[in-house]
C-alpha cells in the first residue's frame, strides 16, 4: 500500500516500484489524502471549466492503471493545508481512522509513505508520514476504532514494513 498526500506523489518517488511488483503480481492500493486543488494547471485549454481536483483525479486514476495498482482510495482532505488536520483532534481521529481502514481492509504486507522530512519539506508530505506511521501501529491494536471495525467486519492488521521514499 502506498499512502500519499496529492495526485501525482506516486509518481515522482515510487512509480518504477509500484509497477515493478504490480508485474510481478504483488497486489498494490493507492491511497490519496486530497484531490489535489491546490496544484497549479498549466496549460489549460481555453474554455476548460473544469475544476482542477476533477482533473487531477482523472489523471490519477489513469496512472494507477498504468502502474497497475489494483486499489485506487482518493480522500478530500483539504490540499495545501494538512496541518490544519493535526489541529483539530476530531479530523485528526477522522484521517487516522481513513487510513486505519485502508490498512485493515487491504491488509498490505508493506507500506510506503515520505519520509518525515517530506522529500523536500512540503507540510502535507510531512503531515502524511506522521499520520500514517500513527496509523500502521494503531491498525493493529483490536481496541483503536473499534465501533467502526465491528461495523465495516475488519479485524486488526499490522504491516510487517514500512518504507519511507525519501531524496537525497
């Protein structure tokens, strides 16, 4: 499983991975916190009204098919402002327990984020890594979200790695 913040962070660190163990039959999820609407969009066709996030998505979905990723989770937390999810322990709870379900209902043997210095310091980056380091030890403990694993029928699961992408 794959955990990143924006559409087209999976491609920019850790496309040659995921597609190598994709070929080689290994089940890949991709899950994406935002849709991306705090991006730029160059090259914007005259007259394209578009929002940015539903192109975005639809450039992500076709990545994860080339890359052969089986899973594809898109979230709409808020792009460009993740921190603001640490603030507020409600959405704090909230993101962590999206990823705690991702966790649980794909069971993955490994996980890949950023590194906590976020590749290049980007704050969503680094917020991702915090939250989903949180998120693999908390998975695996029957007592954390408990309600909602009774409800969805999942049961705990702890991934056995958990790989950092990082840039020299």
């Amino acid at each position: 499983m794959v955990v990143m913040p924006h559409p087209d962070d999976e491609c920019f660190g850790c496309a040659s991975t995921i597609a190598r163990y994709s070929a080689e039959g290994a089940t890949v999820s991709l899950v994406t916190m935002t849709r991306g609407g705090a991006g730029l969009w160059n090259g914007r066709a005259t007259g394209d009204l578009r929002p940015l996030t539903d192109v975005r998505e639809l450039e992500l979905r076709d990545a994860a098919r080339e890359l052969g990723v089986t899973f594809l989770e898109t979230l709409d937390y808020p792009d460009g402002a993740l921190e603001k999810v640490e603030e507020v322990d409600a959405v704090k709870e909230r993101f962590l327990g999206d990823v705690v379900r991702c966790l649980r209902s794909h069971r993955p043997q490994v996980v890949v984020t950023f590194g906590p210095e976020g590749t290049y310091g980007h704050p969503d980056h680094k917020v991702v890594s915090r939250m989903t380091v949180q998120a693999c030890t908390l998975s695996g403990d029957s007592s954390a979200y408990e309600l909602e694993a009774l409800a969805l029928g999942l049961s705990p699961w702890s991934p056995s790695k958990l790989y950092f992408q990082t840039a020299p």
